[in-house]
C-alpha cells in the first residue's frame, strides 16, 4: 500500500494529481528499462556502465519505448528516473530527476499535445491546492492557474521580445526570463509556450513545420520565465525516419535505432507527447532558487552522497 498521510492524502500530491490526469483522459500507465543498450535517445551525454562484460547506458528518457507503445496503447505515461551526465552546474539542473513522461496518437500536429498538456498541469496543480493546504500556507505558497488558452509564441516572435539575435539558435535562460515577463504583463499568464523551435536543435524524430521546415512542431512550456517542458509531434512513417537520419549522416539500419524503428515499419498514428522534470515543477511551484531545495538526495555534478 502506497503510504499516506492522515486523511489519505498522498505525500506527493503533483505526482498523484500526474497520474490522474491522464488516467482519466484515458492514458495507460508504462515502466520501460533504464538500463539501455544505446546512448542516442538526445543530444545529451549519457552514463556508461558495464553490464556483464559490454557496454550499457543508463537512459536518458523513456522517449523510443513510449513511442513504440503509441502503437500498441494508444494513449500511455511514464514516471521515473532518468539521467542525464551533462556537466552543467546550474541552480536547474541535475544528474538525476524524476520525468513525467506521456505520448499519445491520432493528433493533429503539436497543438493537440500541448492541449493534454494544459489540462495535465491543470490537475497537477488542483492536486497541490486541495491536498497540501497545510504546507502550501507554511511556505506561503500561492498555487497559480493556467489559462484555458495558454499564450503560444513562435521562436522567431519570442527572440524579438527578448531582444536576442534573430539568428540565435534557441533561448538562453535570460530570453525566457524576458518572455515570461512579457505573458504576465500582457496576458496575466505565468505559463506561455514557445513553438517552432529551429529543426537543427530539436531530435531527428520531430516532426517539421509543414509550412516552412526549417521550424518544428514542438515547443518548449515555461513558467515563470523558466523552461518546464518540451513537448511536440512526432514523426510516424518510417521513410520520414530514413530521411532524417541520413540528413544527419546516420542510419536507420544501424543497431542503435534498428529496433526502435520496427515499429514504425509495421504503421503508427501520427503522434506526440512531452515531459515534465517533477523537480523543476516544484521548485517553480515553491519559488525556490535552487532545484536541490526540493530534491530530497539530489545528484548533481559534485554530489553522489548521501
């Protein structure tokens, strides 16, 4: 029995209010390995292990299984570890974080994913409010709303706000500061999302703008002026994924995506999904300075005790 506090009340309220907002939209609930036998799943450097004598990794996202089980559940989430040896030393980052992680098929394109994405913080954050009154009041925790409509800024559109370089690639932190500011002050919205971020920065499985593929059908969720989830469509033919990975000087018959590949050889849905970090959202939450605040045993690039 998953343990309570008195009156039933789970410890971990925005966790429960995760799980229950996409188990009522219909989301079946995964656990996928994190121990993996290749280290391409991001962009991010990854941690070898030895496992039995060859080489393994510790994953980075559940991203190739979830996808995989688009096909097969239609509708599913993950929560778990993941672990990520980038040597940032940052007040938001860390080593290893909790993601919340959902895919889903028969979308549109991004807009959809950023739709379940509403309604799941939604829940996330009426769990909070009715579950934690008591530690919410000791730390004088104000819970915010989000809009129905969350504010939806283009790359380009986000850079001129934040008076960057219009060939910058992606939003340094100072950038999503600026663009958070400016959805409070225009829209009284501490959330705004920001689409069609540059395709050269995104995986090879994002889908491009069909309008101008030079953009992609992603986007980044921030609030309060810091980056909370990536999110966006998918690509969901196989012939898509040759491409992509050739354009990137790769192969789809290589060991390292052969098997993810399998699936989208037999037909999927055009699909999407993203993740939050659960840390990152709290930290948001409470307005702590730092992520290690709401990190119980936090692991980071100086820390592995206790």
């Amino acid at each position: 029995m998953r343990w309570c506090e008195p009156g039933g009340r789970s410890p971990r309220p925005a966790l429960s209010g995760f799980r229950e907002a996409l188990g009522g939209q219909g989301f079946t609930e995964i656990q996928t390995p994190k121990i993996v036998g290749t280290a391409t799943e991001s962009g991010a450097n990854v941690f070898a292990l030895d496992y039995f004598g060859g080489p393994a990794y510790l994953a980075q996202s559940p991203q190739f299984y979830k996808q995989q089980l688009v096909g097969v559940f239609e509708r599913v989430f993950e929560v778990g570890p993941v672990f990520r040896a980038e040597p940032h030393d940052t007040v938001r980052h860390l080593a290893e974080y909790v993601s919340l992680d959902a895919e889903f098929g028969f979308i549109t394109d991004h807009r959809d994913v950023l739709a379940v994405l509403r309604s799941t913080i939604d829940g996330m954050l009426s769990a909070v409010a009715s579950r934690a009154g008591g530690a919410l009041e000791r730390l004088g925790v104000t819970v915010p709303e989000i809009p129905v409509d969350v504010p939806v800024l283009h790359f380009t559109e986000a850079l001129k706000i934040a008076g960057a370089d219009p060939e910058e690639p992606d939003l340094a932190p100072a950038d999503e500061r600026a663009v958070g500011e400016w959805a409070l002050r225009e829209h009284g919205s501490e959330f705004v999302a920001v689409e069609g971020y540059p395709m050269v920065k995104r995986p090879f499985y994002t889908h491009p703008q069909p309008s101008d593929p030079r953009w992609s059908n992603s986007f980044d969720l921030l609030f309060r002026g810091v980056e909370l989830v990536t999110g966006g469509q998918r690509l969901h033919r196989y012939s898509e994924y040759v491409a992509a990975l050739e354009a990137r000087g790769e192969s789809a018959e290589s060991p390292a995506y052969s098997s993810y590949l399998q699936a989208f050889k037999h037909g999927m849905p055009p699909h999407g999904g993203f993740a939050i970090g659960l840390e990152r959202f709290v930290a948001r939450l409470t307005r702590a300075e730092n992520v290690r605040e709401v990190t119980l045993f936090p692991r980071d690039l100086h820390r592995l005790t206790p």
